[in-house]
C-alpha cells in the first residue's frame, strides 16, 4: 500500500482523472474562493470582501421567503424520498412545461416529454457537451461570455471553445458595439477547420452574460440558419430570461414557431437568477431529441434533484396569481431601480456602461484606468480592488479580446451598491494620486534640469496642464521658475 502525497498521489489517478486535478480554477472561482474567506457583513465584518462579482440575485428575497413559507409548502409525502424518474418527477416536469409555454410564449404547449431536469445548469452544459461531442471537438461561442462554460464542457466532455471575437469598436456594418453577426460565426468557423477543430456545436447566451444585451429576433433567426447549415447543435442558454428590466422585446428559442434544425435545438433554463434560488440547484433541458434525451437521462441519475425541492418548486411555478401581480412586477421595478443607482454612480465617477437591458449586471469600461491596454494591466487592476475589499469580475474572466472591461452585479442592496461605488471611488482616487504624484516628480525632475540646460525647456507644454498637479502653495513657486526660465530662454 503507497503511501500518500508526492508521486503517490498522482499516480493513484488516471490520465482523465490528473488532467481533471491539474485543471486550474478559473478567474470568477479564485474570486469567489477570496470572497468566501472574507465575506463582507456590514455588522460582523464591515471590512471584508464586497461581493459585486457573484451573479445572484438578492433583492427579492422577502418576497420568496413569505411565499416559501405558505402552508401549501408544508408537504411531505413517502414518495418525495424514494426513488424517482431521472429525469425529473413527471408532475414537475408538467409544471415547468406549462410554465414555460406561457412566459417563453411558446406557439403551442411544450411537452413535458421533452424536458430533462438536472441540478443546475452547470449540471445541463456538463452532460450535453458529453453526448453531443467527442474529446477535441468544439463548440462556437461569441466573446465575451460566461467563462464557467469553460470548465463545464471541458471536465466532463474534454472539448474546447472557438472563439467568435465580438469587439467594441463599431464598424460601418454594425450597429453597436459588441455586435455579433453570422459573418463573425462564419469566419470563426473558418478558422477553426483550418487549425483541424471540428466544430460540434453554438452556444449563445440571451440575454447575454455578460453584455447584458438581448438578440433580436432575426438575428438569432439567422444564426439558427447558419447552424443549420453546418449541421450544428445549437444550446441556447436563457437562464435570465425573465430578468429583462426595460422594455425591449425578448425573443425565447421556444417562441420560434418553426426552427431550421428543432432535432439540434436545445433550451436550458432554471431557477437560479430569475427566481434568485442559486443555492436550489434546478437546471432544465427542453430538447425534441429523442436520442439526445435518452443518453442525457443516462448521466442525469448523477445529476438528479430531491424529491421535496421538486415538489416546493411545482407549488411555485403553479401560482400564477403570486407569480404575475407580486413577483415578477416587483423583480423587474427593483432590477431597473438597482441598475439605474450603478449606471448613475458609475458615471458620475467616469466609467462609461454598456447599455444593457436584462441579467443582473452591467459591463463596464475601465480602460483608461490600466497603466497600459494588457490583460496583465487588466489583472493587476483587478487585484486592487480586491485590496480595497470589493469584488468584481475582470473581462479576462469572459474571454474578452480587449483589456479593461469588469463586469459589475448590481442585484444586490441599494446600501452594498453604494458602498461598491464608494469602495472603487477610494481605490480609482488612490491610484490617482500616485500617479498625479508621479507626474509631478517628473516635472519637478524636468525643471530641475532645465535649468542646467535652458535649451532643453518644452515651450510647447501649456503652463495650466503642468501647474494643476500641484497643490496651491506650490503654484507661485512653479510660476516664478518658469518666468525666470523664461528669461534666460530669452537672452539666448
């Protein structure tokens, strides 16, 4: 028997269980992993970490406690703990599929038969990137995008993303900035045959993490024809469907009355940011594929969700009275209210904000804030604010191609958001003065040897861009040096 630890150790795994090991973790997990440690309490722990990184939705937790805790969720009956269908308890899976019918506004009712329920989405991407490709293959996905994809598709199903690289600059044929287009999925997948990858399968997240905005309808029309076209799956990640705060039109898959390709078309959705329930763990798969669902099913018995939580969930899916006049109005007045205190503090303190319309976040531009346009000005950005106690998420995290982009969670209270804009104020206002400091050291320097080498004075550098780093008492002192130096220049 070896013993534990060095070599041992490794060798007690297989190649597939090292590579899993070795994987390291990724950027949004080594800062909740931080937060974790230190997690902010304003009573407990006033000076901990900040969470404005983690999307979860935390503003309507009075309205789903009151509602959890009717008499009608107070149900236990014997076959709530036994064994159950895999793929989820049949009452449930009616329930979710009447549901969905209505507020993705399907043209006609969706068949229960169709849905798979697993826990968690994570729990969806980890199984379907296991049936639907081979080691190797990979998936096309526009950036940014949620980068714990990732590591869902690569654990279990070793494939990896392509890229679609979405940027902000606005060309003569886009329209805003980050716009994906199927001249974009084409070349990606262009490239990709080139460098020997085939590609299995599209991913698009509406509304979008973490841009915020939504596809219009014929866009993702279109990208249901390119994908047809290639003969690809299509995984439409809708998990903030219902979190929609302004009043553009969003446009669900399942609305669609006739897909290219239905056989490829794959819905997930669940209970964790639209019903702020992160901790639940409830994902759902809606594919028409009979044989897609059979093999997910065959991995779903590791995936499966307890019988009690299912049965609470039907209770809350079912009351469309609570779900119409108290939640889903409230949701939506208290995420337009949260967002529009970020954007205002944001701006107010110069950081310019993507404009978004659903999800729990907004993408902001930190760019000229970087000591230079590079992800590891990026990264050491990103770890002074983790100084200054509060977390957010670097673009690095969502595979963006440009440095300086943060996603910010403004779900949260209107006192944490504020304390956020206060927290990065300080930490903006500090590097600030470093640097404010470090100019003025040079100018210092530069006067110092100007005067040695009158030939050397910047006559082209206006005087008010070189006195307003200086405090008030040192403007005469700077004046009177620059007038003598002035002189001298003019004797000569």
């Amino acid at each position: 028997m070896s013993g534990g630890g060095g070599d041992g150790s490794a060798a007690a795994l297989s190649a597939r269980g090292c590579r899993i090991a070795g994987a390291a973790p990724g950027l949004l997990d080594k800062g909740f992993d931080l937060y974790i440690a230190d997690p902010f309490d304003r009573d407990r722990n006033p000076r901990g970490i900040l969470n404005l990184g983690t999307s979860e939705n935390k503003l309507c937790y009075d309205l789903i406690q009151e509602r959890l805790t009717r008499p009608d969720m107070n149900y236990l009956e014997p076959h709530l703990l036994q064994y159950s269908d895999t793929q989820g308890i049949e009452s449930f899976r009616e329930e979710i599929a009447k549901f969905l019918t209505e507020y993705a506004k399907a043209p006609k009712a969706l068949n229960p038969e169709h849905i798979v329920v697993m826990s968690g989405c994570c729990a969806v991407f980890a199984t379907l990137s296991t049936v639907l490709c081979d080691p190797g293959d990979g998936y096309l996905i526009p950036t940014p995008y949620y980068g714990g994809i990732n590591s869902k598709t690569w654990l279990y199903g070793g494939i990896q993303p392509v890229h679609v690289p979405l940027y902000s600059e606005v060309t003569d044929e886009e329209s805003h900035p980050f716009q994906l287009t199927v001249e974009k999925l084409e070349a990606a997948l262009q490239r990709a045959k080139e460098q020997g990858i085939r590609v299995r399968a599209l991913i698009l997240i509406n509304p979008h993490n973490p841009l915020g905005d939504i596809y219009p309808a014929q866009l993702l029309k279109e990208c249901l024809e390119f994908a047809h076209r290639y003969q690809l799956h299509v995984i439409l990640d809708e998990i903030y469907m219902l979190s929609v705060y302004d009043d553009t039109t969003f446009t669900s898959v399942l609305s669609l009355d006739c897909l290219p390709d239905p056989e490829r078309t794959h819905f997930m959705w669940g209970f964790s940011k639209d019903f702020g329930m992160c901790g639940i763990r409830v994902g759902v798969l809606y594919t028409r594929s009979h044989e897609i669902r059979k093999a997910v099913n065959q991995l779903a018995v590791f995936h499966g969700c307890p019988g009690p939580v299912q049965y609470v969930l039907s209770q809350f899916l079912s009351d469309r009275d609570w779900l119409d006049n108290v939640y889903f109005p409230t949701n939506k007045k208290r995420l337009r209210e949260a967002q529009n205190i970020l954007v205002d503090g944001l701006t107010e303190i110069g950081i310019p904000v993507f404009k978004s319309s659903g999800g729990l976040y907004v993408w902001a531009d930190f760019r000229k804030f970087l000591k230079s346009q590079t992800f590891e000005a990026e990264m050491e950005l990103w770890w002074k604010f983790l100084d200054e106690k509060l977390l957010i998420s670097p673009g690095k995290a969502f595979c963006c191609y440009e440095p300086g982009w943060f996603r910010m969670v403004f779900s949260d209270s209107i006192d944490n958001i504020y304390l956020g804009i206060q927290r990065l104020e300080q930490m903006l206002q500090t590097e600030n003065d470093k640097a404010v400091e470090n100019k003025k050291s040079a100018v210092e320097d530069e006067l110092s040897n100007s005067e040695n080498e009158p030939s050397m004075i910047h006559t082209n550098t206006p005087l008010d861009e070189v006195l307003e780093v200086y405090s008030d008492m040192k403007r005469n002192c700077l004046l009177k040096s620059f007038m003598q130096l002035e002189t001298k220049q003019n004797m000569i």
